[in-house]
C-alpha cells in the first residue's frame, strides 16, 4: 500500500517561496491573510507606508491595527466571504467602485489619520486566493498612497486597479519572467494597458513585442541577467535603483505604439531569487503616468508663458535674448531688442474696468506676434509692458521698419465686446553691438529709450545711443 496514500498533496501558495518573493518584489504596500484572517505577508512597502514592522502583524489577526483604532473587517477579510456588495455597503458606503480593470472586483479610496505624516489617502483593493479546486484559502489586498495626487486635484494618474491574486489579480500591471526569459505570467492589467493578451504572452519569449518595435531586452530580462551596463545604455537618463528593493531599478518612458496612442509608464523590475539566492525569474510592474506627465507640461507652460496673454515671460525671456546675443556674436550680426509700453493704458481699466484692460492685453498681444518673425520673441514682464526681440536684423532701418509698423498696428482701435477701445505705445529701441553688449544693459537701455519716447509726446519711439566714452 502506498504510504502517501490520503496525503494531502495540494499546494501552499501562501508559502512558496515564489509567492512571497512576488509579494516582496512589488512595489505597492500589499499584504495577504490567510484563510483564518491571519496575516502571512506584510511587505516592505507596506511597512514604510503604515510605519508597522511585518513582525508585529505576522501571525496574527490584526491586520486593522495598521488602519484603524478598533477591530473592524478589512476588505481582505470580506474577500474570503466573497466581496459581497451587502457588506462593502455596511463597512465602506459611499467609499467603494467597481474595478476598471477585473470584472467582479473592487476598489475603495479613503482616508486614514491614523497614517504616518499626518495621516494619508489611500486606494485599496482586495481579492480571494484559491487553491487548484476552487476554494478559498485566503486574499491579498493592495494599497496606494494618493496623498500627493489628491492634495494636486488628482493630477496624476487616478487610474486604480484591483487585486484578485498575488500576480494574476493584482491591479498593478505586472509579469513575470522564469529564468530562461519565458513569460509565466501576464495579467489583466498588463493586457489592458499594453493590449497584449496573456495567452499570446505566456510561455513566450516576446515580451519585448507590446513595448518596442524590434526584439531587445526588456527591464526584466536586464534585471535577471544584472546586465546593469546593457540597461544604462538601453534606458540612459531614465532611471535609477529602486529605492525600496535591492537589485531592482525603476524607469520612466514614452511608448508611442499603444492601443489608443501612446503613453507614458513608470516601470519597474525586480528578480526573483530562489531559497539559495539564485536567480529564478523577475517580475515588471508597469504604471500609466500619462495624466501626470501632462500635468507636467501644463506646469512648465505655465512655469514658462504669461498666463494672460500666452506670450514668453521674463524668464523665457532672458533665455532667448542670451540664446540670441550668442547668435549675434557668433554669426557677426545684429540684434535688436525694443521695450514696449502703453500709452494711457490706466485710465481704461480705471474707466472701463480690468475684465476690459486684459481683454485688450490679449488682443495687443495677438498682434504683436502677428508683427514679428518666428524667429523673433515677444515677451511680456509686467502689465502693460513687453519686449521684443528682433534677431539678426538685416540693418538700423530695417529695425525702424518694424516699429514703425508696430506703432501703427497698435494705434488701430480695439473692438472689445460693446468697447470699442484706442491706445497708443512708447517704445525704446537698444541694438547689438552698436550700444548694449550683454542681456540686462539691452532691457536697461532699451527701458530708457522708451521713457524719452514717453517724454517727447509718446506714441513714437526712440533709439538708445551709448554716450562716448
């Protein structure tokens, strides 16, 4: 008779040294209780996120002590009963959606003051764990720091995704590779985002094929060979060491061949190492930061134009001016810069009010730029003040062509709404090399310039002449 025979041969997912190295591995706080509500693993993000050590939680049933002040269920303790509606009702009303991302999932968004820092924001998910006939032998539950996204109106990508297993149910967009480079797992996540289906994917050796054109390397084949030479050419100025895993390293890159367009992702890698250390895989999650990355050039726009108008400001300002007197002096050519003012500009908003002073700034300025070459840089720095910067004219004349055509376009009356609104401009005109020779003499002369054109009438300009030495 065979000894083995009623042994239970099932596996122990909760305990294999795979599942906890993938659990170890993500960078997203994640812990997993068993199916008696015991906490089995509690990784290192979740311990830097909650500020509890994996020690005083291991074993026990008090997974809530880290979010809340009294007992109460977790959404992974709800998982193993089966994620009922009823109960998110009673334990999380107002606070829980369907997943965007697993079908029959959920997620929760909430505050927790309890937190270190303050307290933070957190979006959290859940999902059961099942053993190869079905049933339920415990669940893992994620957690997302958005603190920093809600205190910025949720700039960054809000996109949240839920937990049904340590890799296959997990909301982060994730796969792991063995160590011979073939894809044993490609979740729901990652076929949304990338649009690769996992049955394309498992058991081959293309996982290079929904990020790039060409077969090569991705992080986690880098990352499994530690082929860290390979990677700083292959990611050059677009990453780092994870400051969380040791041997993992985390990127930030633009992917144009997307379904739906391209889109920017935060990446990460990690390897999987075996109980001898040895290398047994890698796994690579992957976040879509296209919205935050937007936000980003929607702040350095405005970092970088005046908000009213959209013309350059100072700063852009004085990088093209210092950009163009390099020009000028390389090329042996001329420059011009010409401050602009206008004249009788307070007695409209005193009159008419400031909703009709900016209007006519904006009108003024869609001119100005219609005035000038692309090559040429229309800033303003103050409120009715802006400059211009004309490079490489062909002469002096040339220069007075141009004012004089600005002078005249700006005289032509402004139709503002039911205002129909006239002003006039002093302008004062400084040139490279005849006078000024650096940035700030240039804006210097040419703001004195303009004052005289101001003192002889206004509506005119004049041009700065460096007296003799």
């Amino acid at each position: 008779m065979d000894n083995c025979e009623g042994v239970d041969r099932s596996r122990k997912p909760l305990s294999s040294t795979w599942a906890s190295q993938v659990v170890e591995a993500i960078p997203m706080p994640m812990f997993v209780i068993d199916a008696k509500h015991q906490v089995v693993h509690w990784n290192r993000a979740c311990e830097q996120l909650t500020g509890v050590a994996a020690n005083s939680v291991l074993g026990t049933t008090r997974a809530w002590s880290a979010f809340y002040p009294s007992p109460r269920p977790l959404i992974a303790d709800l998982a193993l009963s089966g994620l009922r509606r009823e109960d998110f009702e009673r334990h999380y009303a107002g606070k829980f959606r369907p997943s965007p991302s697993i079908e029959g999932a959920w997620e929760l968004e909430d505050f927790f003051p309890r937190m270190p820092d303050g307290g933070k924001w957190l979006v959290f998910s859940a999902a059961a764990l099942r053993d190869e006939s079905g049933a339920v032998v415990g669940a893992v539950e994620t957690l997302r720091d958005v603190t920093a996204q809600r205190a910025a109106e949720r700039a960054a990508s809000d996109a949240a995704l839920l937990l049904s297993e340590i890799v296959q149910g997990s909301p982060v967009p994730t796969f792991v590779i063995d160590a011979e480079h073939r894809v044993t797992h490609w979740n729901r996540a990652c076929e949304a985002i990338v649009g690769a289906s996992a049955e394309q994917m498992i058991g081959s050796r293309e996982q290079w094929r929904p990020f790039y054109s060409h077969p090569r390397p991705v992080m986690a084949d880098l990352v499994l060979d530690a082929t860290e030479g390979q990677m700083g050419e292959l990611y050059a100025g677009k990453l780092r060491p994870s400051p969380l895993i040791a041997g993992a390293w985390e990127a930030r890159d633009y992917f144009p061949q997307f379904p739906g367009g391209g889109r920017w992702l935060y990446f990460t890698a990690a390897p999987l190492r075996g109980a001898d250390g040895r290398a047994i895989g890698a796994v690579e999650t992957l976040q879509d930061i296209s919205k935050q990355k937007h936000y980003e050039v929607q702040l350095e726009a405005l970092a970088r134009h005046d908000s009213l108008t959209g013309l350059a400001n100072r700063m852009v300002l004085e990088e093209r001016l210092s950009l163009a007197l390099s020009q000028a002096a390389r090329h042996k050519r001329m420059l011009a810069l010409a401050f602009l003012d206008l004249d009788h500009f307070k007695p409209i908003n005193d009159a008419m009010g400031h909703a009709v002073g900016d209007a006519l700034l904006v009108e003024l300025a869609k001119r100005l730029r219609a005035m000038v070459r692309t090559a040429d840089t229309v800033a303003r720095i103050g409120g009715d003040e802006f400059v211009i910067v004309l490079a490489e004219p062909e002469s002096r004349e040339a220069v007075e062509g141009v004012i004089k055509r600005i002078i005249e376009t700006v005289r032509q009356p402004f139709q503002l709404d039911e205002h129909c609104v006239q002003v006039g401009c002093s302008i004062g005109i400084a040139l490279y090399p005849e006078g000024s020779d650096d940035h700030g003499s240039l804006l210097r002369d040419a703001d004195a310039a303009m004052y005289l054109a101001k003192t002889a009438g206004r509506n005119g300009y004049r041009m700065h002449c460096r007296r003799p030495a």
